[in-house]
C-alpha cells in the first residue's frame, strides 16, 4: 500500500490496516449517492493497482471525478460481456469465469462496485445463498483485498463472511444534512459502534478530523488577510467567505460554545485577533478565565504578536484573583466582573479609541449564567449593545451551549448574527450557521505554522 498524501487521516485508520491484512475483504453498504464509491476509490488510492468491476452506468460515474486515480485503476464493464448482451442470463459461475481471476492476478484490490449488478438475473428467492457463493468463489480463486459495494441496507447474505462491514449514511443534525461512516464489524476488533462524519467535496470522500493543534516550533510570521468589501477579516479567507456580515462595525455577534470545545479551537479566535492588532485596530477580550483562558491560548498568541502592538492595541478585562496587583499594561483587573465589567469597558474602549484613530475595534465578551445573577446586568447589557451597535465596535458574544435557555434567548435575540459550534463524539468540530442559516463546517487548521481557519462543508 501506498502512503496517504494528505497528513490528516482521509479514511478511519481501522479501515486502512484492515487494508494490509492478507485476503482482507470489506463490504460497503447505503443507499445510492451516499458516498460507497467514493470511499472504495479513496482507499483504492492506497493502492498502485487497483481492477474495478461496475456496471455500464455506474462505470461512467465513477469515472468522472477520477482524473487523480486513472493511473492506479483498470476497469471491467459487465455490461460488455456475452457479445454485449449482459449477464442476465448466465449462471453465477459463468461470470465468475469471465473475471478471469486467479491466485496470480496482477492486482492487490479488487472492488465489485455493484454487487446487486453482478448478480442481475439469479433467482431472486435465494439471492442470499447466491451471494455467499459468489463471496466464497471470489474469495478462493483471489488473495488480494476484496471491495464488495451493495445499495442494499438489508442483510446480503455476506455479513458473516467478510472481515469488514461499513455503511454511510445521509442523516439529519439540527435540521442540515449531514453523513456519516458507520463502522458496524471489524474482524478481531471490539465490538461497538463507531460513527465518523465526512464529506463529498469534489466527489472525493475525505472523512473529518479534529482541528489540529499549531506546530508553535515552526510558526511563521503572520500574513495578513484582507478585508472582504464592507466587512473586517476573520484573519482567515474561508470564514470571511461564508460570513460576510459577521465582523461588521456595530454589530454585536452570538457564538453558542460546546462546553467540550477543544483547546485546539483557540486557533479560531485568535485568527480574528492577531489579524485586527497587525493592522494597529484595537482588541478587548473580556473571558471568564481571564488570561488563562483555554479559548485564547496564550503562548501561541505570544508567538504572532510583538510587545509593542500588544500593549498598544490590545486590552483584556479580568476579575482579580489575588492580592497582587497585575503589572502588565494590557492586562485590566475589576473586582467582580459581572458587576463592573460594563462600567470599565467604555472607558476601555474610549482609551483604544483614540488610540486607534477611530479604527474597528474587536471586541471578544464571554456571557456566563454567573454574570447573569447581577440584578443590575440586564440593563447594563442593554446599555452596552447600544453603545457597540453605534460606535465603530464588533462584538463576539461567546455563550456556553448549556447556558439558561431564557438567557441564550434574550442574547441571541440581541445578536446581529448567531452561531453554533458543536464538538461531535470523534472530537470534530461543526460549524453551524444560525442566522444566517447555513450547512455544517468542519473545522480544520488551514496551516500548521500560524492559526488561520479553513471550513469543509459537510455535502
């Protein structure tokens, strides 16, 4: 087998190390278009030959999309075999013979794209005793790895035979599309189910992966992203692509957080950060955490930003932990957050403000259910969206996805835009548009060196 050319995993690693088993033999099922091809093609990159069996329609849609395989894969179209005629009218054995297979066949994969295709015209009251036999005449004549693809979701009869058994499916989260790859059997393996979600950009399957962490050994200097046409960049193109409307002046913008949101995700907010103090605008982040937020990594966003820009431009609001004073001039500290945090930001802003010409000034606020116990918070909140929807401020306002319904309500009711960021069981990121509505995003780093964001749609 061939070594995978990306360096995030494309396919689950239990499927590719079932792959280097001797004999090995996987059956794929789902319904039609969900995607059971495309992953037989991207594991048959894998491989350096590769001989499908398909049927006439199937074999050109296959094709299609296969510019970046044509070197690795033969093809044996059934509807050109018996003089054109087809095979419906043949005995199994027949149309084993014409695979003209043996042990020295000179390929190590072998992928049937249509079982129910293959087996077209055999009696259909025991097509599931007819299937295991076409399994087992593959399996001893062949000692390659075998690809068995079904549109059936039903029992085909080869489920116990084979050492693999996947199965895609095209659901619904929250209201989008999106799909799944369902690992059901793994000869040898636990048992339990395994659900990974991926996409079909470009008709390739590539499955998602947790966004990865920044290689801080290797970090590069900071390009600057340009502002899209009556907008503020993100830091990073692809998100500015998709909201245009997100970071623009006077607006106050909800992000629902998932409470299990990794620490790689730091890499999301501080794209928007480093790019707005490399162009001399103002940032105030205000987070429960303070300076040790898990959400702002501090020692990679040291890594991009000078001194200089930083106590210039950049001032983070936290409460005082301790009897020490804070001595940093970007750091500053309130008693209690939830009761002065609204009385030191406009002077904090006034301050950048000035500073800063008057230029865009960022500002990044965490609402917690704690701030909220403040009699008085609501209507300092009220105050406080008034002045950045008139004033030359962005505001992200980060709330927590578990946060009292009554007050995720009023926020995003507030809210110019809305979205949701939501961590799936495999540790993936989805990116959800509320308002605007949009599909799922995958959240993955677009480079390893510096903390911009690329967004793989989930179609």
């Amino acid at each position: 087998m061939n070594a995978q050319p990306n360096d995030a995993p494309v396919i689950p690693g239990e499927i590719l190390a079932i792959c280097k088993r001797k004999s090995a033999s996987i059956l794929i099922k789902g319904t039609p278009g969900s995607g059971k091809s495309s992953l037989a093609l991207e594991i048959a990159s894998s491989f350096e030959k590769t001989i499908i069996v398909t049927s006439g329609r199937s074999a050109n849609d296959m094709k299609h999309p296969l510019s970046w395989l044509k070197s690795q894969v033969s093809w044996m179209d059934v509807a050109t075999w018996f003089g054109g005629d087809g095979i419906a009218n043949t005995t199994l054995a027949e149309r084993v013979r014409v695979l003209g297979i043996s042990e020295k066949f000179p390929v190590p994969l072998l992928v049937f794209d249509d079982l129910e295709s293959f087996m077209l015209g055999l009696p259909r009251a025991d097509i599931l005793i007819q299937n295991r036999l076409f399994f087992e005449m593959i399996s001893a004549k062949f000692a390659g790895v075998k690809i068995i693809i079904s549109e059936s979701c039903d029992d085909t009869g080869i489920e116990a035979c084979v050492d693999c058994i996947l199965a895609l499916h095209d659901e619904l989260l929250d209201g989008r599309p999106i799909r799944w790859l369902e690992i059901l059997k793994i000869a040898g393996a636990r048992r339990g189910r395994k659900m990974y979600p991926f996409t079909l950009t470009g008709g390739r399957f590539s499955m998602g992966n947790p966004i990865a962490r920044l290689d801080i050994t290797n970090a590069v200097k900071w390009i600057v992203s340009p502002d899209p046409p009556g907008s503020y960049s993100t830091g990073s193109e692809q998100l500015d692509a998709l909201y245009k409307d997100c970071l623009k002046m006077g607006t106050f913008n909800v992000f629902e957080i998932d409470p299990d949101l990794p620490s790689a995700m730091s890499s999301f907010f501080l794209s928007a950060i480093i790019n707005f103090l490399h162009q001399k605008r103002g940032v105030i982040v205000s987070v429960v955490e303070g300076i040790n937020t898990i959400l702002i990594n501090k020692r990679e966003f040291m890594l991009y930003i000078d001194a200089e820009s930083l106590n210039d431009y950049y001032r983070l609001i936290e409460e005082k932990t301790g009897t020490a004073g804070e001595c940093r001039p970007y750091v500053i500290q309130v008693a209690k957050r939830e009761k002065e945090i609204f009385k030191t930001f406009p002077e904090v802003y006034d301050a950048l403000a000035v500073k800063t010409n008057f230029a865009p000034i960022l500002a990044i606020m965490e609402y917690t259910a704690i701030d909220f116990r403040n009699d008085d918070f609501l209507r300092d909140l009220s105050t406080h969206i008034k002045l950045v929807k008139n004033a030359n401020i962005i505001e992200v306002a980060l709330i927590n996805a578990g946060v009292d319904a009554e007050i995720r309500s009023l926020l995003v009711g507030l809210g110019d835009t809305h979205v949701k960021f939501k961590v799936l069981d495999t540790g993936v990121t989805l990116f959800t548009g509320q308002k605007p509505w949009s599909n799922h995003f995958i959240i993955e780093l677009a480079s390893k060196t510096m903390p911009k964001i690329k967004l793989v749609e989930v179609t």
